[in-house]
C-alpha cells in the first residue's frame, strides 16, 4: 500500500512539473511593453513609500506592477556615455544595440539603421501600436520607428512616423508639425492612411471606419502645451489620460488583429518631473502609469496564456534619495502638494498679475498653505520661511531668480515650495539630470520567466523577440 501511494505521488508531482512547464511554455500573441521614462528604484519604492504614508502606516502599499511574479534590475550605459540620455536608452529599448546619447534607430556610426521590435511585430503579422503621455515625436516612441542621427530632428522623425505602417499611436502632439515649403505633418499623417482623433471621446466616435489611427489631445489644450499631456496631479476633467491611451489602443490592435498585436506604452512625464527634482509629481505620474498598466493586467487576466506584460524603465532621473537626515520619513506630507512645480509657477504669476502692488506676504501664505500645506499639516522652519518670504519680495520688486531644467521654467517661489516639502519629506536629489542607477523591469505572463537577474537594457527588446516569435 505505501509503495502504491508514493508511486501515486511522484506520478502527481511529475504531472503538476509537467503542467507548469507547459503553462510557461505559451507564445504570447499579445505583448505590451511599459516604458516609464526616469523611473529607477527608488521611485518606484518611493511612491510604493508614498501610497502607504498617506494611509498612515510605515511600509509599502505595492504598485500592481511591481507584484508582477518576474523581475530584474537591468543597466542602461550607452555607447558614448555612462549615463545616457533617453534617445540611445530608448533606442536599446526598442532594437538592442547600443548608440550614442542623441541618436534615434541608428547603430554608433550614425548612418546604419536598425529596425525595432515594433517593425518586428508588424512584419510577424502583430498590429502594432506606439503611444506616449509626451508628444508622438519624442525620443522614447520615437525609438520604435525612426532613424535619426539627432533626437532634435522633430520633422524629419514625424515623417518617419507616417512612413512607419503602424497601426495606432497617441501622444500629446507633433513637437514640430510645420516646416516652410512642405506639407504640415497632420496632412502627411492623413496622406499616408490615418485618422486623426483629438481625444478619447472623438477616438470612440470615429475608430471603427479608421485603418490607422493617430490619437491626439485637443487643439486646445495643445494650444496650451502641445509638448506633453497634463500632469497627473494637475489634470482637469477634460485632459486626455494615458489609461484613455491604453485602451483605445488595446480597443484598435483588437479591431486590426485580434489574434495579436504589440503595444508600447510610455508614461514619459515621471522623466520630466525628476528633472524638476518634484517629488510628488513624479510618485503621482508614477501612479499614474500604474492606472495605465492595470488595464492591460485586466486584459492578460482574460487571455493568461497569451499576453506578456514587461514594465521598465529607459533610466533613473535625478538621483533620487530615500532619506536626507535621519531614520525618519515623513512621505505622508507629500500628499498637501496640489500643484507641480511649473504649475505652481503659472499660478503665481496669475496671482502676482491679480493683485499687482497690492499683493501681500499674507496672501502669499495663505496660498502656500492652500496649496503645500505650509504652516497647517507642514511645519516649515523659520529659515524655510525666510527663504520663501525672500522669494516674495524679489518678486514684488521685479527680480525673480527663475529656474530652469531641461523641460520647465518656474519662479523661486515655486521652486523654494517644492524643495522645503521634499527636505521636509526627506527626500534628497543628487541631479537634476539622468543618472547610471540600475533601472527594474517587471514581467507577467507567457515568457515572463525569462526576465531575471541582472540584465542590460539591450537585452529586453531581444529576450520579448525570442518569446514572442518575432524574427529580428
């Protein structure tokens, strides 16, 4: 009898290694790849930090991608830099070969281009779609299509989009749509077979007659800032999201293929925001893409066997640092932050327009308060206020020291906020630039359990072919 009921065991462990195999052994036939431009480590455990401090405990309230059952810290030199910029980082993202910070889909020599996994997806027959919370000319998105031996040839990289044969994209806008002599970029787009759809609610409305689909924010708010979507944590009602992004491009891939498609989904602003060195604007675009990504987990929950998801990073942005003093952290004041730190800016120079000569110190911290919780749930020194009092005054006397970072422009005012509320916090920046830290990446699905250990950045795009069946 024993010997029957072990023979009986080892035949059910053998079945259930064999079933296990098996389930992991599934190609996927729909492959979404998440970019999160700037999001190294620590903002993903800082906003992880973040979401449990605002719940009042110590610990972590886990982000739905970084539960993902695969994970792996990857490196992200370039070929000419330590520390690369977001072109070559994009450009090993999407094809796996180094270059040099500033180029777009071309090997090192700047002549030779290399074709990306989207142009492998297409050519094995997937529908494929790039989309971004910046503008569809932007580094990263552009690193799936073009091949530019400079990241700042907007035209020339829009052109290349038209001529890419993909199936959707989304972004905010053209960066450059118009070039003396030629054709605007919008009637290249519509010549070469896309509809163009200014936000979600036109995308549901004219998707079904479409071939090809270029989603865009509305005129008006391109006319307010043709360069990005909002913000997350200054988003209004009407601003087009990247969750929205997500599924009208899950919706269209189906509608074109629906035995397989190939997504990349870019939350481009966390970059911007660590540039900024803002803190809660970066942990809320962070979330934000987590939105995004959770969408695409609802679609892998229906087709678990068919659908791999990897999220990642092209680099880490700004050195960000958990903990400036002592032990203590104190995230949960984060959360009094309404505005980022260019908005802030705009709402100053409204503010200081309102009142002119009339405007008082008492004014301006009653907004402070309103909008960083200053003096009410954070507690500022009498330096800190000093300092922000300073600010005022060079203000109201005309001579504001504004600052500038790679994508923003803010007075002293806003800038001196945000950094009283991080040291507050203690969060510390070491840059206001890229950095070399390891990046993570995250993986679900059919083919997930080839991401592990250390990898370089070269190496996802190669690791997504080979599961998925895309011939390089």
């Amino acid at each position: 009898m024993t010997k029957h009921i072990l023979t009986l065991i080892l035949l059910l462990a053998l079945t259930t290694h064999i079933t296990a195999q098996d389930a992991t052994a599934h190609t996927p036939k729909y492959v979404f790849y998440f970019i999160g431009d700037g999001m190294g480590m620590n903002q993903v455990n800082g906003t992880e930090t973040y979401l449990a401090a605002k719940e009042g405990r110590i610990g972590i309230k886990p982000l739905c991608f970084a539960d993902f059952p695969h994970t792996a810290f990857a490196t992200t030199f370039s070929s000419s830099h330590g520390i690369t910029d977001s072109a070559a980082a994009g450009s090993a993202l999407a094809n796996g070969n180094k270059t040099y910070n500033g180029c777009i889909g071309l090997l090192p020599d700047s002549i030779t281009p290399v074709s990306s996994i989207a142009v492998w997806a297409r050519e094995a027959g997937a529908a494929v779609g790039i989309t971004t919370s910046v503008s569809v000319d932007h580094a990263t998105p552009a690193a799936f299509y073009a091949h530019r031996k400079n990241r700042n040839m907007y035209y020339e990289i829009g052109q290349d989009m038209c001529s890419s044969q993909f199936d959707f994209f989304a972004g905010s806008d053209f960066l450059k749509p118009e070039r003396p002599g030629e054709a605007s970029l919008y009637q290249q787009t519509q010549d070469a077979g896309y509809t163009i759809v200014r936000g979600y609610k036109e995308y549901q409305k004219k998707a079904r007659k479409a071939d090809r689909i270029l989603m865009l924010q509305t005129e008006e708010a391109s006319k307010n800032d043709r360069s990005a979507l909002p913000y997350a944590i200054d988003r209004q009602k009407d601003d087009m999201t990247l969750v929205q992004i997500t599924k009208a491009a899950i919706d269209f891939l189906r509608k074109k293929n629906p035995d397989r498609f190939f997504l990349m989904v870019e939350g481009g602003k966390i970059d911007w925001a660590g540039h900024n060195n803002d803190a809660s604007t970066v942990y809320e675009e962070v979330i934000d893409m987590d939105n995004a990504v959770r969408v695409a987990l609802d679609f892998y929950r229906k087709h678990p066997n068919e659908t791999l998801i990897i999220v990642t990073a092209d680099h880490e942005t700004g050195g960000m640092g958990l903990g400036n003093k002592n032990y203590t952290l104190q995230f949960d004041l984060l959360q009094y932050q309404k505005m980022s730190t260019p908005q802030y800016s705009n709402h100053i120079s409204r503010i200081v327009k309102q009142y002119g000569d009339s405007l008082t110190w008492e004014i301006i911290k009653q907004d402070l308060t309103a909008n960083f919780g200053f003096w009410d749930k954070v507690k500022i020194s009498q330096q800190q206020e000093e300092q922000l009092y300073k600010a005022y005054e060079d203000i109201l006397a005309g001579r504001d020291k504004s600052q500038k970072t790679l994508y923003s422009q803010f007075n002293n005012l806003s800038y001196l906020a945000k950094s009283i509320l991080n040291a507050n916090a203690r969060i510390g920046w070491t840059s206001g630039s890229h950095t070399n830290g390891y990046v993570p990446v995250f993986a679900i699905g059919a083919g997930a359990q080839n991401i592990h250990g250390r990898i370089d950045n070269t190496d996802i795009p190669k690791i997504i072919a080979k599961v998925a069946g895309y011939k390089r």
